[in-house]
C-alpha cells in the first residue's frame, strides 16, 4: 500500500471510475446480470463520481445503468442532467420531473429493453441493507413493462462490488479518520463538565468542520453515570456530570467517504469498575485489529473479541455485532457476528467495535477503523489512548 | 396563529402525539386502512416523537405500526429499545439485529395479523415521494406472511395526515427558517472574492451551527457568471469571481424540521441583465406568496408565477416545478406544477420558488418559505432584499 498522508482531493479521474466498472462487470457476469440499476445515492455516486446533497429530496427518483459492457448510462430528472455532464457519464436520458403519472419508469424501461440479452436478468437494490431508492408501486411499474426480463435481487452482488475499496477509496476514508481521531484528542480543551449533550455536540460537530471534514451527518454525543445504556440516540440536554462516561461516535464524510469509529471520555473521577471495563474493550479491540487478515473470517473476529468480553464478565450488549464494513455509508457489510461468513480480502475496511454492557445500563463500546492489506491490518484511525481522555 | 417568535424546545408533549395520531386515524378510515407501517425516519418520527441520527445506517430495517385504535406499537432492532421505550410508544416488540435470515418480518407480521381487521387493508410507504426503508426482498417476505390482508400503497394517506402541520410543528420550521434567514444576511461578512465555494460553505455550514440549527444536510453553494446552470449540486472547488452570481440554499434542521429556501448574491459588478431577471423572479415571489391563500391550489400558485416569468422573458427552467411542500423532509408534497390539484389549506407549510433562466446556463432562482393561515399567508423566512446583496 502506498503512503496516503497526503490530502487527496475531491473527485476522482476517469479511470478510477472505468476500473470499477470493468472489475464490476466481471462480478456481474458470475451472479449472471446482464445489467445492474442503481438508485440509491451511494451506488449511483460509486459508479458515476455524482456528487450531490439533492438526495435529501425525496421526490424524484434517479437510475444509473451498469451493463455488460462500455460505461454506465444514467435515466435522471432534467434538474440533474447539468451536473451529471460533467461527470465521465455521457449518454444521459433525461424527463422532465417530478412527471406523477411516468417519472423515468417508462424511459429507464425503453433503456433496459435495448439491452442486450445473454442471462434475461437485471440486478436492482432489493435485498439487505438497500432501501431501492424509487416507490415500489413504480418498481411493479418497471416489471410490468420488462416482459421476458427477470428483475433480480442485486443486492449481493452490488455489495460483493463495493465491498474491496481501491487505493483511491481507502485515502479518503483514511484522511476523514485523520480529521475525527484529531477532533475527538481536543475534546478536553472543547467540552467541560456542566455543558449540556447537545452544546458538546455542537462544539465537537463545528470542530471536525473546521478540521476539513465535508459533512458530519452522524455524531451522537451520549452521557451516563459510568456507562451509556445506547450507542445510536443523542445528544440530549442532558447536563454532562462528574463521574459520566461521555461517549461520541462520529460517520463524518470526505468526498463522499465515512468514518464510523468512537471515543470515551472520563468526567472528573470515575469507579474503578468502569475503569477496568474500559480495558478490557480496549483490549478486545487489539485482539480485533490483529485478526482482521486476509483470509480469515467475519465469524472470527467475533470470536477471538467475545472472548475477551466474556473473559472480562460482560453482560452482553444491544448492538447485535462487533464491527461491520466502511465505506461510502456509515455502515456495510460485512457483519462482524456468528453465521456472516465472509471471507476477508485485501482492500476490505472494517470497523472493529466490541462492546460491554459491564452492569445493567452501563455499557462502553470501542470502535476504530482499519483496511485489510496483504501485509496484516493497518489502522486508519489514530488508535484510542488505552486510559480514557479526561473531562474536567 | 400565537406568536411563536420564542425558541421552542426539543421534542414535544405525548399530546402532540395523541392529537397526530387521532387525527391520523381518522384519514386513515377514510382510507379504508385498518393500520399504516412506517419505516422511513421522519414518518417514524412524526408518530413517535423517535429521534435519531442512527437511520445512517442502512443495515436493520425499524417499524412503527399505527392502527385503527390507541397509541403506535414499535417493532424494532434491540439497539434501538432502550431509547424508543423513552418516547411515549410504550408497546415495543424487539428482535435481536442484524438477523439476515428474519430481520423482523416475522415479528411484523405476527404484530398486524394480531390488529383488528374491519378492511383488511394495511398502507405502507410504497408510493410517491416515499422510498420503503426495508428492503423490497423482505416486502415479499411480509407480503406471503399475511394471506388475507391486502399490503397497500399507503404514501397518499401519509402525505395527506403530514401535509398540514401543526403549530409546534411550524413553531420549529420557523425557528429554523429565522436561523437561516441571519446567516445569509451575514453572508457578505463571511465569503469574499477569491473564496471557493468549498471554502464559502464552509463558512456558512459552521455559522448556522453556530446559530442553533441542529445539523444542515443541504447546503449548495454555486456561483457563475451572472447565474447558473443548476442548483443541485455543489460546492466544487470554483473560485469565486467579480461578476459571478453566487447562490446558496439550505435545508438546515432544527428538532427534526427543515428550512428550505435559497439566497443570490451579486458578487462585485454584476451585469443590468442579470439584476433585471433576478428583479423578474424576485417580483414572482411576491405573486407567488400572495396567491398561497386557503383554497387556492398548487396548480394557481404556478400559474400566477409562470406568468411573471413569462412577461420577464424566461427560458424555461429545469426544476419542474415552482416550489413544494416543506416539513420533516427538504421537499415533500403538494407540488406547486400544473396538474397537481392541491387545494390549499390552512396549516400547510409551502416553498414558493420561482427560477429562471434568462439566458442559456443562466439561471436564477429565489425561495421563500410559509405558512398558510386562515388570515392569508405568513412568511416564516425573513424576505430576501429586492436587491441582492453584494460581496466584495
């Protein structure tokens, strides 16, 4: 792996792009696709460098076709053909949108129709962890008027695409890690005891801004007496206390890349007990980042960090898993839990994230962020201090 | 309508719930629904008051089940109870998530087969404007669990209970348009020639911060000479230029409600073309705003100002429409277009958003944002000057 400590810019060249469509195509031929349909604001963006905050809107849906072969074809609202001609897409259908009685459904399925045909099937974002981006009653639209063409649950195969980041990829999610693990050091100097949940968020939220991150759409600020009893709902007005815990998480963005890793900070003076639970999750987490190779399991990780956990007398935790994949959204699979069984690859980023719940409502959950390379893991995430920063 | 010029708190009373879901349930018969599933973040939150940055993660799909009768029952992945079981839901079923073999379904359905059954009909979020927060694969799934129950396109049903807002409701949309409307008086102080609009964004990203808003998901900040050709898609790294028509608009939120309207600045010496066309839609607003009265219609609120535009001139623009509903999302329903059909009501919250393109890839577009009383319209925005302000 080359050395990212450079910034790199926004926007990536155009071969950049030819190289995951022509790596994509090859995945698409073995799960039999003669095309996949993107909608979804992460997978039209990965294929396209579409970069946009319109997405907030609802209304009008967008499709990016991928197919056997040549570039992708994009079937877009007027509003967004600008923009999208100046990307590497260059044949662009456009309608004039929002249109209530055929929005795209008509001119995506004349696109589709002139495809040509070697399996009679088109992948879309139906299966796990994709919400399709367009109503379902304009997808039954879209089947009715594709007679012959199976319209097939993509989602495997589009996420076995995004799964393995190129070099490109993983300088971006590294840079936004630089950028949180240098925000989430100067807590101490932000946040002080008496600030409400909310105030500390703001200050961390404006700090990571100020830092060079470009958006930061996830960043709950939690407290509780030694612990949090959540990791996903806050900031609240909460007013931050001696012997708190306080916990942030953050998915901040560069050029469309996610962080996802947290940090816990100890107000004034806290038990022993929450002391020593922070350990040992500091400890899975090495257990954790040394597992994370090529050619071992998403089952394993899980494994060799319970049993750290369990070893230290955990009462379990809410959160289902102990780390997953990173990417362009906050969280992907892989899923770091018993019965995922994914292989893990060169170029795959992973969050390592076990968690305890050490007494009822007192939990503490680590997180970083790291890609998997030939040569053993390497950590994108300035590694958390073992003893908790402090809050005074 | 109270005077609301106070700044209301986060989150609202269980009556505010109590009232929404009554009245939901009520447009719900007339529906012929014996219960709504709602799965995208702001429908769930609209009936539960949940607040959450978590929906960043598109692994575990949630539900919020509304029936004909009593308070919403929540079916949630286990990392989400703790936080929900301290809104007013007090029904919670949970399963243990991510579960890739039964992530939920089976426990929704076990949940509306229980429901009292007068239609035999249950709306979910499969039409226009919505995008189901599930994927389309365990839709199916749901769909074979429920013989006997019709799974319907329940989107105009949503549309029509979210589409008039409550005072607490405008109360927060207020709040958000008066932080706003202060940072974009402030843009001259803030952004100066030879800024890029990266740079530009910044600045105004972190002063709204700075101000109170709660998270800003939409900030486009575009310049170009005399106008521009989109207005979807930025910042980029431009620099911006004596001549240039620099534009922002900003869906920022506050307790989970969005501002949604745009500013133009003249950026030095810009030409009497470009102040004549921005004069132009600056007047369509005002046409625009006068004509959102009750009982008027979307389909009028077009017309008055197509006409405006017209008189000026306009080439067109690639928009499709002149403004839109506004609330928990950046755009929702009614759309201010021909055919819409919306009669007006008091309680709806509107965008009023004439552009137009005066010459070709010079576009300019202002918005204002109100609400419609019984008295007439009220501007929750504070009115863009009739003349742009400068930046030097």
């Amino acid at each position: 792996m080359p050395n990212f400590s450079s910034i790199p810019g926004h926007g990536f060249p155009a071969d950049e792009f030819e190289y995951r469509v022509s790596r994509a195509q090859k995945i698409m031929a073995e799960h039999n696709f003669d095309a996949i349909v993107l909608t979804t604001p992460a997978n039209f963006r990965y294929f396209s460098g579409f970069d946009s905050q319109f997405w907030e809107s609802p209304t009008r849906p967008w499709f990016l076709v991928v197919s056997a072969e040549g570039a992708p074809v994009g079937v877009v609202p007027e509003i967004g053909a600008p923009e999208l001609a100046r990307t590497w897409i260059k044949n662009i259908h456009t309608w004039p949108a929002p249109r209530p009685e055929d929005d795209g459904v008509s001119l995506l399925a004349d696109v589709l129709s002139g495809l040509p045909r070697r399996f009679g099937r088109v992948g879309m974002e139906l299966g796990r962890e994709h919400s399709l981006r367009m109503p379902v009653i304009e997808l039954y639209a879209l089947i009715d008027r594709l007679p012959g063409v199976e319209i097939a649950n993509g989602s495997p195969c589009i996420w076995e695409i995004r799964m393995v980041k190129t070099q490109a990829e993983v300088a971006r999610i590294r840079h936004i890690c630089e950028i949180v693990s240098d925000s989430y050091a100067a807590v101490p100097e932000l946040v002080k005891i008496g600030d409400s949940e909310r105030e500390a968020c703001r200050k961390v939220r404006i700090d990571i801004l100020q830092r060079g991150a470009d958006s930061v759409p996830f960043l709950p600020g939690i407290s509780g007496p030694g612990g949090i009893p959540q990791i996903v709902c806050g900031p609240r007005d909460r007013v931050i206390e001696e012997g708190d815990i306080l916990f942030f998480d953050s998915g901040s963005t560069y050029d469309g890349y996610f962080s996802d890793f947290d940090r816990n900070y100890a107000v004034g003076e806290i038990t022993d007990e929450a002391k020593r639970a922070h350990d040992a999750v500091w400890l899975a987490t090495e257990v954790g980042i040394e597992a994370a190779v090529v050619g071992g399991t998403t089952d394993n990780l899980h494994a060799v960090m319970s049993k750290v956990l369990e070893d230290a007398g955990t009462l379990g935790n809410n959160v289902g898993r102990l780390g997953h994949g990173l990417g362009m959204q906050l969280t992907e699979p892989p899923s770091n839990m018993p019965g995922d069984g994914t292989v893990i690859k060169a170029g795959m980023v992973l969050t390592i994230e076990p968690g305890m719940e050490y007494a009822p409502g007192k939990m503490i959950v680590h997180e970083e962020n790291l890609v998997v390379t030939p040569d053993g893991p390497q950590l994108l995430t300035k590694r958390a201090p073992r003893e908790m920063l402090a809050i005074s």
